[in-house]
C-alpha cells in the first residue's frame, strides 16, 4: 500500500516536471525564437525592466533551456533556483503593480510556477527523469 502510494507521488510530480517544462520551453521559445531577443528586449524595456537586453537574455535562455532540462528531469534543483529567480524577477520588475490575478498581469501566474518549482525541486531523484537514472547508477556503483 504505501509503495504504490509512494509510486503514485512520483509519478505525479514527473507529471508536473514535465508540463512545468514545457511551460517554461514555450515561454523561452517566444522570448528567443517567436519575438527574438531584440524584440523581447523591445517589450521589456517599454514595461520598464531594467537592463532590458541582459534580462530578455537570461530571461529567454533560463526560460527555454531550463524548460527542456526540466523535461528530461535534469539537474532539477538547479534549473529550479534559475527559473525561481527568472520568476521573481518577473513579478518584481513587471507583476506586482498589477495586483494579484494573471487576467490583469498580475503575480499569480508566476506564483504558481514557484510553487510547481520547488514541489518538483523537493523530489528531483525520486521522479522519472536522467538525475533519476544518474542517481540510480551512482548507488549501484557503490554496492
């Protein structure tokens, strides 16, 4: 009972890894293909982000590459603190003045993500996914 309960957890947080990532990816994928970085920086500059060319880079690339890292569960505690700091960066330069629910711009989109973030940053190991099978192979190494 309490292996398939355990069983089951993992397998909804590789659910929730891979449609975080590909939330991200599609996010990036905007950012550095659909509008391209120098239109990314365009918008970014007119709401008011500073540094906007630097901050549509790492915006763009934490977003794209993070995204496909967190679908192939790839140093997820890693690519989980980048894409934390890209979202609080986000709420804090462009969110926040808009008050609180996504249909206004607000914060709570991003917040959500967080939250998605560190529940699959928790338990990166323990889901299906290449840190899964890397941790896998360093325990049977050391029997």
């Amino acid at each position: 009972m309490v292996k398939k309960l355990v069983t089951t957890q993992f397998t909804l947080l590789t659910v929730a890894r891979v449609i975080l990532g590909v939330v991200f990816f599609a996010h990036g994928w905007q950012k550095v293909v659909t509008n391209g970085l120098s239109g990314t920086a365009g918008a970014f500059e007119k709401m008011g982000v500073p540094a906007p060319t630097l901050s549509a880079w790492f915006a763009g690339l934490a977003e794209l590459l993070g995204g496909a890292l967190l679908i192939v569960g790839f140093a997820v505690p890693i690519v989980a603190i980048v894409l934390i700091i890209d979202m609080l960066g986000a709420i804090f330069t462009v969110h926040i003045d808009s008050g609180f629910f996504a249909t206004g711009g607000g914060i709570e989109l991003p917040l959500v993500l967080i939250a998605g973030l560190l529940a699959v940053a928790a338990v990166p190991q323990t889901s299906l996914g290449i840190d899964a099978l890397l941790l896998k192979n360093k325990l049977e190494g050391a029997k």
